[in-house]
C-alpha cells in the first residue's frame, strides 16, 4: 500500500509537468533548448546543416543519450515530444528505488513514502528532471545504483554503473569514489580496511565497468579540443562575477555554496534541513533509532565521496566539468533521505508519547497526586506539538501546489506564432541572425538555425567559443554598421536569410542590458557598436527595415536580408 501510494506522488507531479508541456502549441523546457532540439535531425538529417551549435550540443551529449532519442525517433517519436514525456517515467523509476533503498535503511514504509514525497519535491521544485536531458537521468540511475549497492546485488549495481557512465558520466566518480570509501571502516576512531570480501569485488568490477564506458565519452570532445584552462578562466569576463558563466570574483559565501563553484545544496523544500539533526537523533535514546540498520553509512559514505571529488574538481579546474555538478545531485538524495529518517524517528517518539499520556490519565493513577502546573505543562506540549505538525503539513503542501512547482521548471513558452510559423515554412538551410531574446527560442519552435544566441554562449571549449565569438561579433557588425560594404559582407559570408530585430534594437540601452555581450571577451566591438548609436550613426539594417520587412509580430520585426543587398545595392 505504502509503495503505491509513493508512486502516485511523482504522477502527480509528472501531470503537472504534462499539462504545462502540452498547455500551448509552443512550449519547450528551457535546457531542452540546449540538449534536445538538435536530435530533432535523427527525424529530418537535413534540419541544420552547417549548424555550429548544433554540432556543438550533439557532439557533447553521452552516448546512451544519444542513442535513447535516436531509437525512439526510429519508432516515430520525435526528440522534443519524448522529452515532454519522459520526466513522469524517469520520476516513477526513481520514486519506486528509493522507496526500496529507505527500507535498507529504516524499516518504515511509512518513512520510505515521506522519503519518496521529500525528493519529488526537491527535484520537480527544480528543472532537472523536467528538462529530460543528461542530467535528468542521474535520478533513477542514481537511485537504482543505491539500491543495489545495498541489496548486494552485484550485476544489477554493475548495469547501473554502466548506464551512469552512458547517461551523465561526471556522477560515474562520484559512484566509484563511493565504491572506494566502503572499503575503509573506522575501528576506534582509526580508519581500517575492510573485512568483506563483497566490497572489493564490486569496487574492482565497478572501476573495470567505468573504465569502459568513460573512454569513449573522453574521446567525442576531440572534435573541440581542450577544455579552457583555470589561467584562460581569470583573463575572460565570461567567467567573471557578472560574466554568463560566472566563477571568480563573486563573495566567499556565494563561491561556497552556490554557483558553479558551490555545495548547491537543495534550497527547496525546506523540510530537507531538518536532515542536519540526523546525526544528533542517532545518538538520543529516541525508541526507533534501534531499527536503524548498519546501512545508514551509505549517507556519511556518498557525502564523504562527492565531498572528495568537489575538492579534486576545484584543484584541475574544469578538467572533470564545474565542481558543483558533484555535491549538486548527490545532496538532493541525501538531505531527503536522511530528512525522512530523522522525521520518522521524531514522529514516531511524539506518537508514542502521546499514546503514553493517553494512557495514563485513562488510568487514573496519578489522579490524586497531579498538581496545577502539570496540565498546563501538558497543554504546552499539546500545542508545540500540534503547531510543528501544523508547520510541516504546510510546507509540504505549500510546495505541492502547481503554482510553485511549475514556475521553477523554467518552461519557456512561445509568445510569436506567426514568427515561428514563417521560418518554419522557409527553407531548412535558412539562417536566422538576431540578439533579440527571442531568437534562442527559434531553433526549437520553427527549427532553424541562428547564427549566435545568448543560450549558446558557454565559453568552456575555446575550440567552439572561438567560432562562436566571431558569429557573435559579425552579427554585431550586421545590426549595427552603418558600412553597407561590411553589412553585405557578413551577409554574404555566411549566407544570412533574415533579421530578427526588436523595437529597441536600434537604440544604445537595448545592448547596454545585455549582460552577456557587455560582460564577454568581445565587449569592445559592443561597446563600439554602442558608441555608433549614441553618436546618432544610422545602421544600414535600420535604414532599409520598413522596406525590407516580410513580418510583424508584436514587438520583432523580420528583415529579409536579401532585400538589404539588393536595397544597398
């Protein structure tokens, strides 16, 4: 009963996800954008070609990625409808393995199902498992690999090893660093080796198994080079305080907990901070503390691990990705998991008290010695008692209402279907140039490419960004140039099609409020492009917009750049 009832938690709020996926005609997860649009070319090859984002994306997708969106377009369905679909599937396998994984370690199905409820939350308050790209799948992977690793089961916990090194590979340290930990007991407050011969054999089959299936993820990033360097890092604005990217320069407290340099540890619900009390509730004298089994440890061992290799990650900087992505899934297991355990354990103290007392003033034992202070002493606890149920329900119901799960999960919805509809209808070799926001939108609701987009700007392969800087740059010259020469040769050059530009595009303050090109390397041709405007220089783009316009929608306006050569011309 208990396990069913776990599992109408994350069909509840994989419904809601569903819902707000199919709400309009239009509608994307916001890192689908990143991940997903471009497998779009498993249904239709000849979508981007030439597409340097999109080779980017796809080249730096996991294989078993890769190859789930690859065999289920093989059966018909396309990458961005499987992606809607796959959040409420990945939900349920994770609900069901950690409901299992609980009763390792506390024997309470009644404890397994807040477990279950206090991770739904923790994930569907975020866009991870929505976003069904890699790092969606580190929830059931993850969870299965638990399991099993406390089950003893060794193949099953080999498989998921596997697929974790298939699906999202940076966790695959943090599983083997586990793996490691387990081999060391501590005797009398001094580290020692292992007596179970079960642990070596998983750990030197688990490293076997991620040798193999890193290996070739290691090789697809040959094709754009070296990751950028600590040193590279600290000389570019991208990654500085306010850079899109940021690492350096922010303050010691934000460097450590949050960002890509942080613990991110869940924010959300706030019920997973009551884990902290975990390890006092394991030394009270609280009754079911006793049913709390030996595997407990497997908590102390995953932090101990992603703690390990978060440090290892900030000492080869960007060599093994951000050093969040170690503490960032692995503390989104722990802190409900040990949350519903410490809860179950309060809860369970505060039943049998009041079962106690129930008893007792039944009996009438003590009638004749009860004093005044003692019932009020009582009514004291009644309601403290009453207020931190009260309390708890409310923040869990709180965050259970659609309106806040869904506003975390960064849908992005269409708003320009007259737009997306044109470019859709154009030819699929069209390219599309544009700083307008919404143009990262336009390879995912008309499938077509864009030559540079705010989305796209991740500098950490110099190989791409390099490519990428020069896209931006040329579309800085095009919107902005009043030199028809130079215009129609960045036209020309790359084959633009159209323009995209915002009713403000034309003045200084629409490129003083992007972040992303005012904090970059190229931040001279910005401020250059700025400085043209505020000396009243008319772009040749600006020039030729009402003549050369095909379509208005709102507030963007598409320009055939066709029309600009001939125009200029």
């Amino acid at each position: 009963m208990w396990l069913c009832l776990s599992l109408m938690i994350p069909l509840y709020f994989g419904l809601l996800s569903l819902q707000r996926a199919f709400s309009a005609e239009n509608v994307v997860q916001d890192d689908a954008r990143h991940h997903v649009v471009w497998l779009q070319r498993y249904i239709d090859p000849q979508l981007f070609p030439n597409d340097l984002i999109a080779h980017y994306f796809q080249t730096l997708a996991p294989a078993g990625f890769r190859s789930l969106y690859w065999m289920m377009a093989k059966l018909g369905i396309e990458p961005l409808l499987l992606a809607k679909i796959l959040p409420v599937i990945l939900a349920l396998i994770t609900s069901a393995y950690i409901f299992k994984a609980y009763l390792r370690l506390l024997p309470i199905p009644a404890g397994a199902f807040l477990a279950v409820l206090l991770l739904n939350q923790t994930f569907w308050l975020k866009d991870d498992i929505a976003s069904a790209t890699p790092r969606a799948f580190v929830y059931p992977l993850f969870a299965a690999f638990l399991y099993y690793l406390l089950r003893r089961s060794l193949v099953p916990c080999l498989i998921t090893i596997a697929l974790q090194g298939l699906f999202f590979p940076q966790l695959l340290l943090v599983e083997i660093t586990i793996l490691t930990v387990r081999l060391i007991n501590w005797q009398n407050g001094l580290p020692r080796l292992t007596q179970e011969k079960h642990h070596y054999i998983v750990w030197l089959f688990g490293l076997g198994v991620a040798a193999l299936v890193v290996l070739p993820f290691t090789q697809s990033f040959s094709g754009f080079g070296e990751v950028v360097t600590a040193s590279q890092m600290k000389a570019m604005p991208e990654f500085g305080s306010e850079g899109r990217s940021k690492y350096f320069g922010v303050d010691p407290l934000s460097f450590i907990l949050s960002g890509s340099s942080g613990l991110r540890a869940p924010d959300m619900p706030y019920v997973n901070w009551i884990s902290l009390s975990l390890p006092i509730i394991l030394k009270s004298q609280l009754p079911l503390v006793r049913s709390v089994t030996r595997e407990i440890r497997i908590l102390w061992q995953i932090l101990f691990a992603s703690l390990g290799v978060f440090l290892l990650a900030h000492l080869v900087l960007l060599k093994l990705y951000f050093p969040s992505r170690y503490t960032y899934h692995s503390l989104r297991f722990v802190m409900p998991i040990a949350a519903a355990i410490a809860l179950t354990v309060l809860f369970h103290a505060s039943w049998r008290w009041l079962q106690q007392n129930r008893a007792v003033n039944a009996s009438g034992q003590i009638a004749s010695i009860r004093s005044f202070a003692k019932p009020r002493y009582k009514v004291k606890h009644y309601a403290a008692i009453g207020m931190i149920g009260t309390l708890f329900i409310l923040c869990l119901v709180t965050f259970a209402l659609p309106a806040v799960a869904l506003n975390r999960q960064q849908w992005v919805v269409g708003r320009y279907p007259e737009i997306y509809d044109f470019f859709a209808n154009q030819p699929k070799d069209t390219l599309i140039a544009s700083l307008v926001k919404e143009a990262n939108s336009f390879p995912a609701f008309s499938q077509r490419s864009i030559l540079a987009g705010e989305e796209f700007a991740f500098a950490y392969h110099p190989s791409y960004y390099n490519q990428f800087k020069q896209h931006t740059i040329d579309t800085i010259y095009a919107l902005y140039s009043s030199d028809s020469e130079k215009v129609e040769e960045v036209i020309q050059s790359y084959g633009i099609d159209f323009f995209v530009v915002e009713n403000t595009s034309f003045q200084s303050e629409f490129l003083k409020e992007k972040k992303w090109l005012i904090h970059s390397s190229f931040q001279p041709v910005v401020l250059e492009a700025i400085a043209w405007l505020e000396r009243g220089e008319k772009p040749v783009l600006q020039r030729f917009q009402d003549q050369c316009s095909v379509l208005s929608e709102r507030n963007l306006t598409i320009i055939d750049a066709n029309c600009i050569t001939i125009s200029d011309g």
